[in-house]
C-alpha cells in the first residue's frame, strides 16, 4: 500500500506550525508540521470523537480526561492502494499564476532504488501542481541522498568509500540521518537528470537546481547535461562563508548559488514509524506489535517534497508545505 503524508499549507495552520524559527530544519519543521496537520484533523467537528482505540490498549471506554485515539479510518480516505494522510483537499493559489515564484525542493531518500525516480519524481510534481492549482514550477531543485557539503574543505564532494548496508534511520549529531549513507556516482545521478530534462522540455519546470555539489562534483556533471541546473543550493553547516573556489566556478557555468538547512534524509524510516505508530507519540495508523486497529506491515520512507509559492511583487509566501509519500508492506 502507498502512503500519502501531507502538512497542507503551513502558513495557514495551528499556531504550533507557523511559529517557528526561521532557521529550523526542515526534518523538524516536516515532522512537527505532519503532527499538527494529523492532530487537526483527528479533532475536526467532522471526526467521531469515540472511535476504537488504536493503540490497543485496552476495549474499555477511555475517561473524559484521556479520549481514545480516533480510527485513523475517520480522517484519512483510501483510493485503490493509496491511503491518503490526513483526508486531503487542495489549495489553490489565490491570484493568477503569473503573480507567483514557485519552487519545489524533491528529496530523494536513501535506499531506495535510482531506477524508481522517473516516476517518484512525476508523482511528487504531480502533487504539488494539484494543491496549487497550477500547470508549472519555476524552479525545482532535487537533493541525492549521501551527499553532503563541508565549507570548510573544498574536495568535500568527492566521493568516499562507505560501508553499505549501514543503518541509516539513526539521526547524526546535527539531527540528521544522513551521516553514512553512501553517496551515488555521478552516472546514477545523470539518469535520474534526463527525467528532469524531460520535464523542463515539456514546460512543466522553468529552471532545474541541485544540492550539495561542490567543484569537483560540477566538473564532472556538468559537461555530461542536455540543460544545466540554475541554482546550487548548499549547506553551510557552521557559518556563512562559501568557499572562493566553488563562488568563481558557479559564476563561471551562470550558475546561483544559494544556502540551505535541509537534512538530505529528511524522513528516517524510524521517525516516520514514530509518527504513524501506535504509541504515545503516534496517530494510530501503524499497529504495535502486540495489539492494535492499524495497519500491519513494515513501512519504508519513498521521497519527500516541499514546496514554496511566493507573491512576486511583494515577496510574501503564500504557499509552503510538504508531502511525503512511503510503501506500507508485508
């Protein structure tokens, strides 16, 4: 079964969801915003407020101070093999869409086959085109798992031998899950760009952008692309200098370069079974091991994908949200 995990638009949610920091990551900001977008609609007028109980805990009716769990049937829909979480409507833009600057961030997880991009990238486009009402992106940026940039060491993306199999749902010091996940080569890289190619020839994306790839990592891309990414977005990690050498190259391919504090594996497969499960913490979707009304199965983290619309002429953000999409299986 695939799931489909949505924050609809965070700008317009609870309190807990748009006040934040603005330097928050985006693993904390997707997890906490799923959570109140859950939370919402678990407590809409709409939701029995005396559904079973999913954790499994006990039969026996719940007590006015600790309200069972509400079946995780009454606020999310089921098309075919899709289960759509929470139950989801669009929401369009308010103004034409020339008015707009929309960037889309797709985050391809580690795991998962290289082969599954063209259509986990059509799939993630084809949601957020929904949502928004409209027929293209501006900009979409696409971050490969295992690839990080150190600012303070400019042959940081060359790739280094790593131990595969190595269990990557452990997040690292700066609370990302991507410490030892191994990087791809460039060739794997380039077959998943020729589906972004595809998709810029047809109009659907403007401009393409990618993430974390340094000098040496460009050199060897770039001369290999039929459309050359825009923007390179990086993170620097303890400060906000960007080394020379990566600066005189970019200008010299036209490309902009702009920061970011994304985690490249941006939904580990524990934090999602956290998130699902039937514990304290969870939504009741997943079953416990024990007991409980979910669904059985291990449930593997697919991609993720933000997006962002802003009001050109004023610079405000209409539109921001993520959709996450992960296989439930046997």
């Amino acid at each position: 079964m695939k799931l489909v995990l949505s924050t609809s638009n965070i700008l317009t949610g609870t309190s807990s969801v748009i006040r934040r920091p603005t330097f928050e990551k985006s693993n904390t900001e997707l997890t906490s915003s799923l959570r109140a977008n859950f939370t919402a609609h678990q407590s809409s007028p709409s939701t029995p407020q005396n559904g079973a109980l999913i954790n499994g805990a006990s039969s026996a009716p719940s007590t006015p101070n600790t309200p069972a769990k509400p079946s995780f049937r009454s606020w999310t829909t089921q098309q075919d093999s899709t289960l759509y979480i929470p139950t989801h409507t669009p929401s369009p833009l308010t103004e034409p869409r020339e008015y707009y600057d929309i960037t889309v961030k797709l985050f391809y997880l580690p795991n998962i086959p290289a082969t599954r991009r063209c259509i986990e990238t059509r799939e993630a486009i084809d949601l957020v085109l929904r949502e928004l009402g409209t027929t293209s992106i501006d900009l979409l940026i696409v971050s490969f798992p295992g690839i990080s940039f150190d600012a303070d060491d400019e042959d940081s993306d060359i790739d280094e031998p790593t131990t595969p199999g190595l269990d990557t749902s452990t997040a690292n010091s700066d609370g990302c899950g991507d410490a030892e996940v191994v990087p791809e080569d460039i060739d794997t890289m380039l077959t998943t760009w020729r589906t972004l190619e595809t998709l810029h020839a047809e109009g659907i994306v403007s401009n393409l952008g990618i993430a974390e790839f340094g000098v040496q990592r460009l050199s060897k891309f770039l001369p290999q692309t039929k459309v050359k990414p825009s923007v390179d977005q990086i993170n620097v990690r303890d400060c906000c200098v960007v080394p020379k050498p990566l600066i005189l190259y970019a200008k010299q391919q036209g490309i902009q370069l702009l920061t970011h504090n994304d985690c490249t594996n941006v939904l580990p497969r524990g934090t999602l079974r956290e998130i699902l499960g039937s514990g304290e913490k969870g939504v009741g979707v997943l079953a416990s091991e024990s007991a409980g009304d979910g669904l059985k199965g291990d449930v593997e983290p697919q991609w993720v994908v933000k997006y962002t619309a802003v009001v050109k002429d004023r610079g405000v953000v209409e539109s921001k949200g993520y959709f996450a999409v992960a296989e439930l299986r046997d």
